[in-house]
C-alpha cells in the first residue's frame, strides 16, 4: 500500500521540479521562447602564467576566450593600464595573447579580462594577479 502513495509523491515531484527548471532556463522578464534575452556567457580559462606566478617585467600572457563572436569584444587591462592584445581564432575559441606593460616593476597586478556582449547582461570580467619583479 504505501509503494503506490511514494511512486506518486516522486511522480508530482518530479513535475514540479521540471516546471521550475524549464521556467529557470526561459529567461528573465518574461517569455520563454525570445533568443534575443538568451545568451550563452563567454567562459575564459587556461591563464598563463599561473595565478601568483613571479614574472619580469614585459612578460607574455595568454589565455583562452570561449563563446566570443569576435575578438574586438574582449578588453584586457593590467593595474587599469589597457593591454594591446592578438587573438587566434581556433575555430572553438580565441587564443588571446598580450604582454604585461614593462613600466610595471617589483608590484602585484591583476591581469583584469571583460568580454562585452550584445546584451550587457551576459557580460563576463574575470582575470588573475601575478607578481612582477625587479626584471
């Protein structure tokens, strides 16, 4: 007797939660079928070098920029000092390279990413500090 109440009780769970799970996904403000209030968020991974990592002034950095449609969309920044970047379109993902301004000596600087997008709510800022020393 008690087998047929629990197969119904996970069977109006399981309603509930995929109703809220497809609400979730829709978007905000209303309406669920709009691609224009969906977006899909830049992911930016493989820092080098690594967080806290020594390096001399004038170094190379990289890292890499998923979900970017085009390269003039990502800003780096190091200490608020714009950094001039290349980009490799790797067909998946840019490869974005740059280098630490040389001017930066014997401090600790974020390496500071911010990916605009169409929508600013699917903007993405994200970065990582490294330690520069005397040269």
């Amino acid at each position: 007797m008690k087998t047929p109440r629990l197969l119904a009780i996970f069977f109006i769970a399981a309603c509930f939660s995929t109703v809220n799970a497809s609400e979730h996904h829709g978007g905000h403000g209303g309406g669920g079928g709009g691609g224009e209030q969906s977006c899909v968020k830049p992911q930016l991974s493989k820092f080098t070098p690594a967080h806290l990592a020594s390096v001399a002034p004038g170094s190379a950095f990289s890292f890499l920029a998923f979900n970017v449609s085009k390269p003039e969309q990502i800003h780096v920044t190091v200490k608020t000092i714009p950094v001039e970047v290349t980009t490799e379109n790797k067909d998946t993902f840019f490869l974005v390279k740059g280098q630490l301004p040389t001017e930066l000596v014997n401090t600790a600087a974020r390496i500071n990413i911010k990916v605009n997008s169409k929508i600013s709510r699917c903007d993405v800022e994200n970065g990582w500090l490294v330690k520069i020393t005397e040269k």
